[in-house]
C-alpha cells in the first residue's frame, strides 16, 4: 500500500462515507459530482485498496474502508480543528511575539511598553532578546527588530517608531564643578566621555551657527553606553546619548542637557521585519502599539520634545 499524502481524497472519502452518499457530500465540499467521484477513484487508484463498492444506487463500505475511516474521521476533525485555530490567530492578537532591540533602550523603554501591550493582549506570549549586535531574524525565529539605523538588507523593511536625537548632558555636580559650556569650541576643554576604544573622537553636530565635527579628547574612555552613562550621573563628565536613554534622567534632574541649540541627529528607531510579516496581526498591532506611545511618550520632556519634533 502506497503512503497517504493525498488530503483532498482522504477529506471526499470521509465525506462520502459520514454522508452515505457522493451526491451529498459533493454539495457539501461544494464540487460537482463528477469532480468527487474522480478523487475517490484516484485515492482508491494510489492506496492500491477498494475503499467503497458502489454502483447507481448505493455504496457498501469495504472492509478496508471501515478501517480507514475510522482513523480519517479523527484526521479530518483535527485539520478542521487547526484551521479554526489558525483563522482565530488571525483575527486575534495572539501567539508568540519574539522581538530583538538594543540593551539599553529595551530596558528603559520597551519592558514597561511590553508590560501594557501584554495587558492589552493576554492571549499573547512575548520573548524579548537583547542586544547591541544586529541579529538574524531568520535565523532567530524573530517577528521583529527594534534598530537605530539604515536599512541594509533587501529583504527587510523598515518602519520608524519616532525621530532620534543625541544630547549632550551632564550631572548638575558637574556643572556646578566645571561650568557650563557656552559653545561647541569650549567642548575639547571640558571633561567628555567617549563611547569607543580610542579618546580621540568627532562628536559631529549640525545647527544654524556651525555645521561640521568638534574634535573631542575623551578624559574618560568607556567601550559600552550604558556605563558611560552611569558615569555621566556620578559627575564624570559630559556625554553624549540618544534623548531616549536619558530622558527621564534629564526629566528628574539627575542629568541637565548642555548647548540645546545645537542639534545632534542620529538615525530615527524603527521597526524592522521581513517583507510581508507585518501582515501578522500580533506584528501589525505592536508596531502600530510602539510609535502611538513613542511619539508621545511622556518620558521626554516638553522642552526636548520641542527641539525633536
């Protein structure tokens, strides 16, 4: 007996046995009689088995075919049953969400903006991996990345969340200690914080009154942003981060924003998902979710919202 991979004749065949009739279960699957009869005989054909004998006036079950019945009865409702399961994922929000975003930005926005979309969508499951390093998406099973940057891979797309901006801002024990700097040039005299391997830098800023590089002497060297902002708190120096990893430390107090009128662009957050998978609705709706919340977030202050927006 050849192997049963023949779906469409496994499903005519229950019909027409649950039915007792081929007429019956043609309207049913919504075939014509003609089309019906010749699946059976097809299923018969490649199982190598007379599954129902039948002529002009009535079907008899073979042996065999009360054998196989039995098991297709259960097949069929099961198949029904996935079906179902998957038209209601999507309809609802529901499944696993599995997500990738930068360390620091995943701990201070996205977790508390995880928490209410889960609260929003209990029938959903989340993971969340972070990290700085730009992750395969295909290879981790992700639905989808949250990324500052350009676009690299075709095969991708990407949706800004919110516009980016990086400050620069210091402790207040700092600026009691060393001043405020009143323009760009006063920067390589300042104690910086540089993100990097080396202390020779170029904070590039761009702004009606300059537009180029300032050359910065790191006092303080760190390989990793969220320490060089831990050192910032403590008094270190001045750094330079994106708005949305210390807002709320500028919102607070604990880090004043220093030269605001000079602008400091960076690529927008965005979304990123392979083509086509923003037709998911669980996919769909958290993007839709993020920038909603993003653009009014109230973790940035009004007087930076101004110069972002």
């Amino acid at each position: 007996m050849e192997r049963i991979d023949d779906l469409p004749g496994l499903q005519a065949f229950e019909r027409i046995v649950a039915l007792g009739s081929l007429t019956a279960a043609a309207a049913e699957l919504g075939l014509s009689l003609a089309v019906i009869s010749k699946r059976l005989a097809g299923f018969e054909r490649r199982l190598g088995v007379r599954l129902i004998n039948r002529n002009t006036r009535r079907l008899a079950v073979t042996d065999e075919g009360n054998l196989l019945y039995t098991h297709a009865v259960r097949i069929v409702a099961e198949l029904a049953q996935a079906r179902d399961a998957m038209a209601r994922q999507q309809r609802e929000i529901s499944g696993l969400l599995k997500i990738t975003a930068p360390y620091s930005f995943g701990r201070r926005r996205l977790v508390p903006l995880l928490a209410q979309f889960s609260a929003l969508h209990p029938q959903l499951r989340i993971q969340l991996e972070l990290s700085d390093d730009v992750l395969d998406l295909i290879a981790g099973g992700f639905d989808l990345a949250i990324r500052y940057g350009e676009l690299r891979d075709s095969s991708m797309v990407a949706r800004t969340l919110v516009q980016n901006r990086r400050i620069l801002c210091a402790s207040p024990e700092y600026l009691r200690r060393y001043g405020q700097p009143q323009r760009l040039s006063d920067l390589p005299r300042h104690r910086c914080i540089v993100t990097g391997a080396a202390p020779l830098t170029e904070w590039r800023f761009s702004s009606q009154r300059q537009t180029g590089p300032v050359r910065i002497v790191g006092h303080v060297v760190c390989n990793d942003g969220e320490t060089a902002h831990a050192m910032a708190l403590v008094g270190l120096g001045i750094v330079l981060k994106s708005v949305w990893d210390v807002a709320d430390d500028l919102a607070s107090g604990r880090l004043v924003q220093v030269l605001s009128k000079h602008a400091v662009s960076a690529a927008p957050l965005n979304a990123v998902y392979l083509r086509g998978h923003n037709r998911v609705p669980r996919v769909r709706a958290f993007i839709d979710f993020l920038r909603e919340r993003l653009v009014s977030s109230p973790f940035v202050p009004a007087r930076v919202t101004r110069e972002l927006y």
